[in-house]
C-alpha cells in the first residue's frame, strides 16, 4: 500500500504512515494533541483558505476510530506523521500502519467540557483545575469519548473526555482561544468512606460505672446485724423515708437574719465608761 497525494485544492487528505513521538525521538510532541507532518502537506494547505488554526482528522483504516488534533510542525518524513505516544495507544496504532488524514474547517468552539479523571491523586493535586487549564493550552481541541494523559511534577495522569457542548455529529470541539467551562466528574478509583461507628470509650465507660457503684452505695442503708449494750443482739430496721434528714441549701437571705434593734446587748457586755473632752467646752461626764 503506498500513500496518494489529493488534487484538490480546497481540501486537504493522505494517506499516511504513523510513528509514535517516542519512536521518532520527539518526545516534546507528547504534552498535548499537535501532530508532525511533512512538508509536502504544508505545499498543499497553503492554497486552501482556512479561518483559524489548521485543524485535522485522523481515521483509522482498521477500525475507522477518528480523532481530531492541530499540527506542529511540517518536518515529518514523506508519507508519515508524528503523534503524541497517549494517542498512539487511545487509537490502537501500531508503527507504520496506515491512517487518514483529513484537514478539518468547521470545528465548533467549545463552551463546556465534562471531564473524568482516573485517578483521585489528581484532584488531590493542590490546584487541578488551574493545572488542568495550562495543560489544555497545548491542546487545540478535544474530542468526546477520547482519553488525554496530563503530565505534572514528572506524574502522569489520565483524563476522560466524558462530553463536549455544544454536540455536533463530529463529537468534538475547538478550545483554541475559547472560553471554556470544565466540570469535573468523580474520578475512576472514588469510593465513598464507610460511616464512622460511634463506639463507647472503655475507659469513660468504666468511670461512668464507678461513679454509678458510689451513688449507689452512698445511698444504701446499713441492714446488718447490730449488738445492743446488754448483750442482746438485734437487726437493725431500715430508717423510713420521712426520718432521713433533709437537708435543703436555701440562699442566703440579709433580711432574716437582721438583727432587731441593731447590736443586742447581753449582760456580760459594758459599754465604755470614762470622761470625753469637746474641743472648746468644758469636759463632760459619760
């Protein structure tokens, strides 16, 4: 099978062998969705009018899987293109099986992208969603159903593209230049905490108990056997209820205990006998 060039001039499709970016030694190319092709394709493209930036379809000649991605470069070999190694397996390409490529131009720009990630460690991440945001900035659109690999502090974390808006039959969008709005879905490996068990502490259980035992036997009267002063023994009667003694702390109260009549006098007490003298009078007799 060998690769054809098109003749028409207001399109752009080949033919074409695929390389993975690593088998090519352009591992660079793998932090986004951008593509290597060679430099007959650009002496093609640019007699085609195009609005926006270059957008292409790749279709799978074994199991007609497509996805749309942007260009790079035009420095691929003739007849082949470089992708992104994460596309490479998403579309189940083996090296240098034949695919389609096909210049896309009406692309509608995305608004809000339902996405999906494998793994908890990524929302765990400190801010994923501003991470998220500068990575897409190297994807020029985003297909539905597609799988992206975002590569942070040397990690790499898998991203499904669960849904597109707005829906088209072409099942993807252009985010170049867009005001998109991502939600995020719960990630693959989420799973709900079990309700936390309200169990006793042992330890405040057996003080509660204590205490219990205390009360009771502070309460508890004495019903044993007692010995009487002539000799006799006798049981001891439980006390009736109304002869305990009860005790009733009332608040202190001036009013009752105001003395009548100020201090009171009782005989063992004399007051002060003696003489007083009053400045500028005669001394007087108390």
């Amino acid at each position: 099978m060998f690769y054809q060039r098109s003749t028409q001039r207001q399109t752009y499709v080949e033919h074409l062998t695929v390389h993975s970016a690593s088998s090519y030694g352009r591992p660079q190319i793998n932090n986004g969705n951008k593509i290597l092709l060679p430099a007959s394709a650009l002496q093609q493209l640019i007699f085609i009018k195009q609005n926006g930036p270059m957008i292409f379809k790749i279709t799978s000649t074994l199991s007609q899987k497509f996805t749309y991605v942007g260009v790079l470069e035009f420095v691929a070999e003739e007849g082949s293109c470089i992708i992104p190694d994460w596309l490479f397996e998403n579309m189940n390409f083996f090296e240098n099986c034949w695919v389609i490529i096909s210049l896309e131009q009406s692309l509608p720009l995305g608004k809000l992208i339902k996405i999906q990630p494998h793994e908890t460690a990524f929302i765990d991440l400190p801010d994923p969603r501003a991470i998220l945001e500068n990575q897409l900035r190297n994807y020029i659109c985003l297909t539905q159903g597609e799988t992206i690999t975002i590569t942070f502090n040397k990690n790499k974390y898998m991203i499904d593209i669960v849904s597109v808006t707005p829906q088209t039959e072409k099942l993807a969008v252009c985010i170049n230049e867009a005001d998109v709005e991502i939600d995020f879905l719960q990630p693959l490996d989420y799973t709900e905490a079990p309700p936390q068990k309200l169990i006793k502490n042992n330890s405040t259980l057996g003080v509660e108990q204590e205490q219990q035992q205390q009360q009771q036997q502070q309460q508890s009267v004495f019903t044993g056997k007692g010995i009487r002063l002539d000799g006799k023994t006798g049981v001891a009667q439980p006390r009736k209820q109304s002869e305990d003694v009860k005790i009733v702390a009332e608040p202190y109260n001036p009013k009752k205990n105001k003395l009548v009549n100020g201090i009171r006098q009782t005989e063992e007490v004399q007051l002060f006998k003696g003489t007083s003298t009053k400045v500028g009078a005669q001394r007087k007799q108390l």
